[in-house]
C-alpha cells in the first residue's frame, strides 16, 4: 500500500526536470491523492444521504464526487506531462465547486460565513504550494490576485446570496473587525506559507550548490586516485627493474666471487711454485757453482753438465708458471 502511495507521489517526476519541477510535482500530487482521500470519507460519514433515489439527491451531493475526479484527471495530467494544465484546472474549480456554487445554490448557508473565508485562506497556500513564482511568476502571481479579490468581496459575495439571515449573525458580518480578521489570517497565513516555501527553496538550493561542490571534489578525488594508480604503477615497475638489476648484480657477483676463487687457486698455486718447484732448482744451480769454484779442472765438465741439466729444469717450471699465469 506504501510503495503505491509512494508511486503516485512521485508520478510525473523525471530526472530530466529540474529539483523544483520534481518537488512541484511531488506536492501536486500529494494534493491530488490527500483531498479525493477526505472526500471519499465525509461520503461515508454521510452515507445516509446518497442512498436515496437518484431523482431525490441535491445537486451539491455529487460536488465531492466531482472533485474526486478531477483530482484523478489532474493526476494523469502531470502522469503525461501536462502538469501546469493539471494544476490550473484544480486551482480554478476548487473554490468555484467547493464555495461559490454551493453558496449561490444553497443562498448562503449560515456555515459557510466561517467555511468561505477559510477555504479561500487554504486555497491561497494551494496556490504558494503548487506554482513557483520563479518559474510560473505570471500565472502564479496572476492567481494570488484572484484569491485575494476574492477574499476582499467574500462577505458582499456572502450578504448578497443570502435568504434569510438572524439579527446575529448579521450584526457579526456586518462588524468591519470581521472582514478585518479575515484579511489579517488571509496575510498572516500566505506570508507564513510564502516564507515557508522560500525557505525550502534556498535550503533546496545550497543543498544543489553543496551536491555540486561534493562532485567536482569527488571528481578531483578520482584525478588524484587515478594519478596515485598511475604512480603506483610506475613504481611497481621501478621496484621491478630494481629487483631485475639487483638479480643481475647478485649473478655478477656470485661470477666474479667465482673468478676470483679461481685466480686465488691458480695465484695459490703460482706461490707455491715459486715457494718450492722454482727454488729448487734455483738452489741446486747455486751450490753446483759454488762447487765449481772449488773443484779441479777435471771436475768442471762433469759441474757444467750438471748445471745445463738444472738449468733446462728451471726453465721448463718457468714455463708452466707462464701457463698457470696466462690461464
């Protein structure tokens, strides 16, 4: 039942029309679907009433029922886009069925001298509720001068179809303080409804203005989210290279610490050469001289074989270790 009252409430509303469009829209329709409401309910209340004959019932019987379509046929108004057609056939016929036509039928119930007056005073907050004087300035504007004519000659309207009125009742109409009450709840009541509105309204429109501002900051959030993804991205790839050139690092240096292992074995065994292979025959070539110095004659061809042979020993350890070195 909620989501159907909902649905009739926002009937005509569309995002392509502006926030007021929608929220006129919206009170219209509350209008539309509340009065035909209360309607239907003082029906039932007198109920008695309407079940007589067709032939027996009074004209102004069928002013509720007839209300109660026009506020159906106002409501499919604003359903096809019609709204402002709606509107003003509403604002017109109210007062005219609700007030004017009884009045000039019944010649002036003596209800109607409190109901006539209150019924323009609500029909002139119908009228701020639902035409925007910023939108709709002449049919607004135009409309709230009708009302007020009206209520400035609602009691001549009031004295001029009556029948038969009691020295009472006539002594309170005729008492310049109660055209005066009236005019001073029509303004009172209109000016609190204006302000009411125009309230709304500026509240409606700092709300806009501050939805504006959240999107444009909103918009520049997503700027800065999309440059702080594209950096992260850049570092990522950064940190990528990075890891790349510290693997490649890592791998030159387990290749170098490689080669240098091997050059320290081959230096190891260069040392060790020079240590022992190569002072050996050094040291065997220096006491075969020395010998040679204290030897007969007929020793020193056997010395000097000695010697040759030492020498080519020394030489070929000489040439291994220009191997070992070249390597």
């Amino acid at each position: 039942m909620l989501a159907r009252i909902k649905k009739l409430v926002l009937l005509g509303t569309h995002q392509n029309l502006t926030d007021d469009q929608n929220r006129r829209l919206m009170y219209t329709n509350i209008v539309y679907v509340t009065l035909p409401i209360v309607y239907i309910i003082f029906v039932i209340i007198d109920i008695q009433a309407y079940l007589k004959p067709i032939g027996a019932l009074q004209w102004d019987q069928f002013i509720f029922l007839l209300e109660i379509v026009i506020c159906v046929f106002s409501l499919y108004l604003n359903k096809i886009g019609y709204s402002l057609a709606g509107r003003l056939l509403f604002i017109l016929s109210w007062p005219l069925l609700m007030h004017i036509i009884p009045i000039w039928y019944q010649q002036t119930p003596s209800d109607y001298y409190f109901a006539y007056p209150v019924g323009l005073i609500f029909h002139a907050l119908l009228i701020h509720l639902m035409f925007s004087k910023k939108r709709e300035p002449k049919v607004s504007w135009s409309l709230i001068v009708l009302n007020f004519i009206l209520v400035a000659t609602s009691v001549q309207f009031l004295l001029m179809n009556e029948d038969a009125l009691s020295e009472e009742l006539l002594a309170v109409v005729n008492d310049k303080y109660f055209f005066l009450v009236i005019v001073l709840y029509y303004l009172l009541f209109s000016l609190l409804i204006f302000l009411v509105i125009q309230s709304i309204e500026n509240l409606f429109v700092d709300i806009s203005i501050a939805k504006e501002i959240i999107q444009e900051q909103k918009e520049e959030v997503t700027a800065i989210n999309e440059e702080l993804t594209e950096s992260n991205e850049a570092l990522s790839k950064l940190n990528e290279h990075v890891l790349l050139l510290n693997q490649n690092l890592e791998d030159t240096i387990s290749k170098r610490t490689e080669e240098l292992a091997q050059k320290n074995t081959r230096l190891t065994e260069y040392a060790f050469y020079n240590a022992h292979k190569l002072r050996s025959p050094f040291c065997r070539i220096k006491g075969l001289q020395y010998l040679k110095t204290i030897s007969t004659p007929e020793d020193q061809p056997y010395l000097d074989g000695l010697i040759e042979k030492e020498m080519k020993d020394l030489d070929a350890i000489i040439s291994e270790i220009q191997k070992i070195v070249s390597e």
